[in-house]
C-alpha cells in the first residue's frame, strides 16, 4: 500500500526501515490502541511491518474523522510533532492489529538533523501531498476523489473499513454507498 502516502515517493524506505530495525524494538498493537493521542507529545516513532493505523481527529461535536492512513513498510508518527517538539495534531490508532519497529523519538530527530537533505525532501513532499489533497477537495466530486483513490490504492478496501473511507474521503457512508452502487451498475452495462 506504498502509493497512499506519496510524500515517501522519491524517499528510500530501506533507510529508515534499517533504522527502525537496528535501534527500535518491536510493539504489537491490537485494533484500537492508540500509538499516540492528540495533543500529547510524540515518545517514539515507528516503522510499520504488518496492519494499518489510521489519523483521527474530533470536529467541535465530538464527531471523529479519519484524516490519514498509514500501512505496512511505512513510517509512523507526526512529522510537525517531530520537527516542531510540539504535541501531535491527531490521535495515531490502530486500525487492525499491527507489528511496529519503534525508535526513541530522539533517534528519529538526530537522523533528520544529521541529513538535512532528507529532512529537506520529506518536508517538501509533505508539503506537495497536503497541497494535492486540498486542492482535491474543492475540484473533484466525491466520486471522482473515490475513484482516483482506488486507482492509486486498489487494495486499500482489504485493509479499511467502508466507514473509515467514508470518513477519509469526507462523506457519508450512505453516499459511499451510493457512489459504489453507481459505480457497480455503471461497470455491470459495459
């Protein structure tokens, strides 16, 4: 699932994965722990080796969205908590069971520091990603966003649920629904 986070493009996963690997520990999380709650500070990041954690965050009513994923060979935190030392902007839960490689957050912040061209690379695709997703939410009809979104991600419903992608995709799961249905009766007269 390496195509949903496009800011890790252009980086060599394999750095990070060998980081993880040789000064983290493993942690297994079952579906529904929280690797990190909002407004709390990153203790450690990680490097995903099996299961889906999802980005949440709840509007003024208490209603929770999902703003982001992340699945296995990926990393896992909150790059402005890194880079800023600031509390994270979400909370980081599991959204299956999972196998995480965690480093010290510390670990994370001397490898960004003593390779400001990484750090340089991942802020600008970060930058480039969050822009993408904007810009997408004001020209692209739901269904379209859907649609790109499987082509991008064609496994990412193995891995989700129908609601979380309702919520990432900031819907309904009833017009989820109905996208699908077209989609289906659309697909079934070709």
């Amino acid at each position: 699932m390496s195509s949903f986070n496009s800011y890790t493009y252009e980086l060599d996963l394999s750095v990070w994965r060998e980081l993880f690997l040789s000064k983290g520990s493993p942690m297994r999380f079952r579906k529904g722990e929280i690797f990190v709650r909002h407004g709390k500070r990153l203790r450690y990041c990680g490097f995903v080796l099996s299961g889906t954690f999802k980005y949440t965050i709840a509007d003024s009513n208490g209603n929770i969205h999902v703003v982001g994923f992340v699945f296995s060979d990926d990393l896992l935190g909150d790059f402005m908590s890194i880079i800023r030392q600031s509390p994270a902007k979400t909370n980081i839960v599991a959204a299956t069971d999972a196998e995480v490689m965690v480093c010290d957050i510390s670990v994370v912040r001397t490898m960004l520091d003593n390779k400001p061209d990484l750090r340089n690379k991942m802020t600008e695709n970060l930058f480039c990603q969050a822009y993408e997703l904007f810009l997408e939410q004001h020209v692209k009809s739901s269904k379209d966003r859907y649609v790109a979104l499987l082509k991008r991600c064609p496994d990412i419903l193995q891995n989700i649920s129908l609601k979380e992608m309702a919520s990432y995709l900031n819907i309904t799961p009833t017009h989820l629904s109905r996208i699908r249905r077209e989609l289906t009766f659309t697909f079934s007269k070709k």
